[in-house]
C-alpha cells in the first residue's frame, strides 16, 4: 500500500530568517523549517525566525579566524599527564 506523498511533506515552504546569534548577522531565504519566533525584517514584514549557533559569519572557515593548533609537544604533555616514562609503559605509582 502506497502513501499518500502529501502527508509525507516535511512543512510549508516559506520565507524563513535565519539568525546567528554569536555574529549578528541574518539572513532571509526560504526553508520548510518549523519555527515558534517571528522577526521584522528589513523590507517591513514580519518572518518566522531560526536562531543558529554557528554561520558563514562566524565559522573560523570562512572568517579566516582559525587556531593554529599546537601539535609539537602534545605527546609530551599526554605522557607528563597520565606519569608515563616511555610510550607503552605505565610508571608505577607512588605512595601517598
């Protein structure tokens, strides 16, 4: 037995503003997207709004903002950590 593909639709297809919180930055296209907030946009009328955490204007890809990550020294710091002497060996603990 076939379904009916209209009720497998995921939701009306509108205009929806998408809002990334940590740059202030937003962005009005179209999505099918379920939203509870609405939010006057720059032309006047009220859109229904998507808060995101991260964005093109705010992920270090595309702002050119990326850490350098450290990888010198790094096992190092896992062997002083975890008070191994050689990869591979466990050092003995000490008494308190």
């Amino acid at each position: 037995m076939k379904k009916n593909a209209k009720s497998a639709a995921p939701g009306e297809y509108r205009f929806v503003v998408f809002k990334d919180v940590g740059a202030d930055f937003s962005i009005l296209t179209r999505s099918a997207i379920k939203t509870t907030e609405t939010v006057m946009w720059t032309d006047g009328k009220e859109y229904p709004l998507h808060k995101v955490d991260i964005s093109s204007a705010s992920h270090p890809f595309y702002t050119g903002n990326q850490k350098v990550m450290d990888t010198e020294g790094r096992v190092e710091r896992f062997l002083k950590k975890y008070n191994r002497r050689t990869p591979g060996t466990v050092a003995t603990p000490t008494k308190k």
